[in-house]
C-alpha cells in the first residue's frame, strides 16, 4: 500500500491503549510515528526512575502522570494526533466507557490478573473491537520463540512462557520489539479491510 494511501487511512482511526509502560509507551510512541489519528491512553500510575530503563519516558518527567508525560512526547512527534488521556485504574465498569470510540484495543498491562480481566471485559462488553495483548516478555536473546497467535478477536504476542521475575527481569530491548510487535498488529488490523 503506497505510504500517502496508508496514512491518510490511519490518521482516521482511533486505537485504544490499556497500560502506559514499556509496552504500552513504546507502542503508543509507534502508532503515533505511522499516523494513527487518535489515541486513548489509559493509566493510573506516575513516572518513577525505575521505569526509565524500558518505559518511553525521560528523566524530566519524573513525577508527572504517566498519561501527561506521554502525551508530551506525543505532541513533540506529532502535535496532529488527538489524544483522549484517561489517568484511572482500569476497572470492569469503566473499560467499555474509556475505549467505546477505539477500533483495536492495546493490552499493555504489568499483572496477571489486570491483563486477564480487561481481555475478558473487552471480550464480553465490546464484541466488534480487536485485542492485542502480550503473554510472555521477560529475558533477553530467544527471539526465534517469539510468535504471534490469533484466537478469534484476541491477538496475542509473546513467547508464552518467560514471565518477569526478579531473576528474569523486563528489559528495553525485548519490551520494545513485543510492543512494536503489537504496533505492526494493530496496523495490520486497521488496513486489512482497506486492502
């Protein structure tokens, strides 16, 4: 697809982002460098030290919401991307309402248990709408293990095996190839039906 076409089909879309960490900064940062015209992005939490060495932020932002702070960085690539910036913990009531305008939603989430219940939220109360989610990310090195898996609606990146741990820690360059990875679906997803 020439490059003109593809960005002027995707500076229409919207693309929703749970989790603003490594993977979720990362990836937002992605979308926004290809076009896509609005982004939702959804977190609670603020910017710590610790996050510097995978997360898509800078020192200077210490402090700030992590919605605010990548909407910074956001703006200084891109001033023309819309974005709907919702600092809250995610939650089974406020999914469907915080992602009802996006067309692909991003899990980008740090627990278990968080990943699985907006997976099974978007699932039950959003029908139409495409999940990209990540499932094994920790190490380094091993690319070849890493695939991607298609179960219907839910597409699923990942090694499915290395989960973070103390001893198997989340690192930049592994974060950024799955949340890259999670871009590249995404577009997949928006120009599939314009191909």
């Amino acid at each position: 697809m020439e490059r003109q076409l593809m960005r002027t089909l995707l500076s229409k879309a919207t693309v929703g982002i749970a989790g603003l960490g490594g993977l979720g900064s990362t990836c937002a940062i992605s979308l926004a460098r290809v076009g896509v015209g609005k982004l939702i992005l959804a977190d609670f939490d603020r910017v710590e030290e610790g996050n510097l060495d995978r997360q898509y932020y800078f020192r200077r932002q210490l402090g700030m919401f992590k919605t605010e702070a990548l909407a910074e960085t956001i703006r200084s690539i891109d001033p023309f991307v819309t974005l709907d910036l919702h600092t809250l913990r995610l939650n089974k009531n406020n999914i469907a309402d915080t992602f009802s305008s996006a067309r692909v939603i991003v899990e980008a989430l740090d627990h278990a248990s968080a990943k699985s219940m907006l997976i099974e939220t978007c699932l039950e109360s959003m029908p139409d709408i495409p999940i990209v989610a990540v499932s094994g990310l920790a190490g380094t090195g091993d690319f070849e293990s890493i695939r991607l898996l298609h179960r219907g609606r839910l597409h699923i990146c990942g090694d499915f095996s290395a989960e973070v741990s103390p001893e198997l820690p989340a690192v930049a360059p592994r974060v950024g190839l799955l949340a890259n990875l999670q871009a590249d679906t995404v577009l997949e997803l928006l120009l599939a039906s314009k191909r």
